[in-house]
C-alpha cells in the first residue's frame, strides 16, 4: 500500500451528508472525489505534482 496522509476537513454536517450522497451516486468515495479536487486544483493553479500515488487521476479523466 502506497503511504497516504491525513487531511481533516471540518464541514457543516447537512453539507457533508450532501456531498456523501452526490458521492454515492456516481459510485464513487469521497476521498477519491476530494482526492481529485486537489489535484484539479493543483493543475489549475500551475503546482506540480510530486509522483504521488494520485499523479495519474489528472490525465485519466
């Protein structure tokens, strides 16, 4: 298993539950929606990414 790290984000609950059922929807988690969020974000904003074990989620969307 590749290393992983935390990051804790604190939301409003009804916006959580929200998020998990749009999530769920599209048969996916919400760390892997979140986890391709940052590196949506990272793109757009010029940042290279490291060879972290999400490197590759950019390019296969």
């Amino acid at each position: 298993m590749e290393d992983k790290a935390r990051l804790v984000v604190l939301i409003d609950p009804a916006n959580k539950a929200a998020f998990e059922a749009a999530c769920s929807a599209q048969d996916l988690s919400s760390s892997e929606v979140i986890r391709q969020l940052i590196v949506d974000y990272l793109a757009r904003h010029g940042v290279g990414l490291s060879g972290g074990g999400d490197a590759g989620l950019a390019a296969a969307e």
